[in-house]
C-alpha cells in the first residue's frame, strides 16, 4: 500500500491535493523564512537564496514544457532556449522602458543603451512597451507565434528525428546571432539589464523578490497541474501514439500535424512566460540565453530527471541547477565536465533518470 502511494505521488497519479499542499508550503515557508526570520538566524533565507530558488523554480517550468514535446510526443527539441529568451526580451523591454529617468543618461523615453549608440528615437517594435499589459501580451505571442509558424512548416513537411533537432539548434542559434547585432535594438551583447522597477515596485525589495518568487511558484505548479490533465486526456493519449507509432497512428485516421502543432506551440508559451518571470529575478537577459548550449541543457535537465514523467523533468532542473551553483563558485572550470559526466551516467544507467531510482527501490 505505501509503495504503491508513494510511487503514485511521484507519477501524479495521487490526488490533486499533493500537489497543492506542495505550492502551499513553498509560498508560506520561504517568505516566512525571508522576511519575518531575523538575518542573523540560522533559518533565515538570504535575498541570494529567494533569488537561486526563484529561477530555479523558472528553469523547472521550461524543464516541464520541454518533458512535454520530447518525453510525451517525442519531439526532440534542441531549441527552448529561444522561446524562452524571447519572453524574457518582451519583459525585459518593459523593465527597460520602466527605468525612465533613473538611467545613466537620464532620458525618459529612451533606453540607455539606445542614447549610448545614438538612437534618436524609438524603433517602432519599441512603440507601446512600456504599458505592462502590452507586453505581458508579447510574452506569450512572441514565442508562441514564433513556435506556430515554424512548426507549421516543419510539421507538414513530416520532419522529424534528428532533422528537426538540428533545425532547430540552427533556429536558435539564428536568432541569437540576430540579437547579438546593435543594429536589431535589444542591446547587442550586453542584452538589458540595470532594471530599477516593475509596476512601481522597487525590484530590490524584499517583498517585491518574494512576491516574484510565490509567482514561479505558482507557474510551475499550475503548469503541472495542467500538463497533468493533458497527458491524462485523450489528446494525451494520441500525443504519446505520435511518440510510439506516428505513422501508424496517421495510418488509422489521425492527422499528427494538428497535435504536434498545438503541443509544440503550448510548450513555446509556457516556455515564454517563465523566462518573463526569470529576468526580472536575475536583473539580466541577453544574447547568451539563446545559445544552443543552453538548449542542449534544457533536454539534459529531462533526461537527468526521467521524460514522459512531468516531476522528473522538474527534478532535474532542481538537481543540475543546484549543483551548477555549488560548482561553478568553488570549481568554476570542472562544471562543463561533471555536466558531460552526468549525462553520460544518465545514459548509460539510468534510462529512466533520477526519478527511475524510486521506482527501482518500490518494485524490489
């Protein structure tokens, strides 16, 4: 009985209130542990600590978006980074507009950046985003037209396998190039960054950093909560016969193109709200978060996990990040290998990742 609830907890097949009591926990006990816990105490949550959880918890969301092309739909995708950047640039371009006079140069219209290179005016994809709506509009059209289009033409086209990777590793690593260029207007290499505010609340508040933090939260568990009920459903179940058998699904009746399409798409949004609710934690969004090598992460945080589990995938974006930031601050050249290490471990003896441990330990 314990073993079958335990390891129905882990493949959400629990009730509802599992994960709910775990969204609880973490928006009471972490701004609990911030804001009413003194400094000094051994329990008090440091402003770097919300910060680390509170893009971790980002990086999970698009961990979970990606488990849901590639470990249900077996879409391989070598480029999330993009969409992902994409709906941090369309925020970042608010926090930007936000700064007004505050700036260096203390122009109210125009980004810093844009005075530094001479702009004499905003270029018209600039027109309108410093109203919050507008943009938080952008953050979920910009990746989500973006993923439509090409998936339109991809999905038609029946490219799959490892061409589709490739393709779009190539998307990805185009559109970085694009933004590293001054002449596109998103700030070059140095990307956005110096945020001051967002809808009048000072971004180095305490409150204002919890607050962004119960919001990734939230993303993270509504978008399991939700991608739960999909995969569960009967497109869900036609999602997984692309995975296994797509021709002869297509053979008896269905169209794959419709699905891969919508489940594709969905993925690029959520991947773009959460990057939208990553810049404003890290006060940073460049060209860099688009590199492929980035990608090619994202689909090493799933496979650490477990694909085609939904927690998994959240799992190991939790453990990878995790030990990223221990590594990289005390041997800041070795990370690069333990990763390499790590997914080759993964592969190797542990084809059903991390996760696939429990589930070892219960069936023994």
């Amino acid at each position: 009985m314990t073993t079958a609830v335990s390891r129905g907890f882990l493949t959400f097949s629990s009730p509802k209130a599992g994960l709910g009591a775990a969204w609880l926990v973490l928006i009471i006990l972490v701004p609990l542990l911030h804001l009413a816990v003194p400094a000094g105490s051994a329990l008090h949550l440091s402003d770097y600590t919300v910060t680390l959880a509170g893009k971790i918890l980002c990086y999970g969301t698009v961990a979970l978006a990606m488990d849901l092309v590639w470990g249900y739909t077996g879409i391989l995708s070598l480029g999330h980074g993009l969409f992902f950047a994409l709906g941090g640039y369309a925020m970042g371009m608010y926090l930007m507009r936000a700064i007004g006079t505050d700036g260096v140069y203390g122009d109210p219209v125009l980004p810093d950046f844009m005075v530094f290179l001479d702009w004499k005016q905003l270029p018209w994809y600039w027109t309108g985003s410093d109203h919050f709506l507008q943009q938080a509009l952008l953050v979920v059209l910009a990746p989500g037209l973006l993923a439509f289009v090409f998936g339109w033409f991809a999905f038609r086209s029946r490219i799959r396998g490892v061409y589709f990777s490739i393709i779009t590793q190539a998307l990805t690593y185009a559109f970085m190039l694009l933004f590293f260029r001054n002449q596109t207007g998103f700030g070059g290499n140095n990307g956005f960054t110096d945020f001051k505010r967002i809808l009048g609340f000072p971004l180095h508040s305490p409150n204002t950093r919890v607050a962004l933090f119960v919001l990734s939260a939230t993303l993270l568990f509504a978008a399991l909560a939700g991608c739960r009920a999909l995969v569960r459903s009967k497109t869900g179940r036609v999602l997984t016969a692309i995975r296994d058998a797509e021709d002869r699904l297509r053979f008896c009746g269905y169209d794959p193109v419709g699905f891969k399409l919508f489940v594709w798409t969905l993925s690029a949004v959520i991947c773009g709200i959460a990057g939208a609710l990553y810049v404003p934690q890290v006060g940073i969004i460049n060209p860099s978060e688009m590199s492929p090598a980035n990608s090619v992460e994202i689909a090493i945080w799933v496979a650490v996990g477990g694909r085609g589990t939904l927690l998994g995938p959240v799992l190991g974006a939790v453990l990878v990040n995790g030990l990223k930031s221990v590594l990289t601050v005390a041997f800041p050249e070795a990370w690069l290998f333990a990763l390499g290490l790590l997914f080759i471990v993964v592969t190797r003896w542990l084809p059903r990742g991390v996760l696939g441990l429990f589930w070892r330990k219960e069936e023994a």
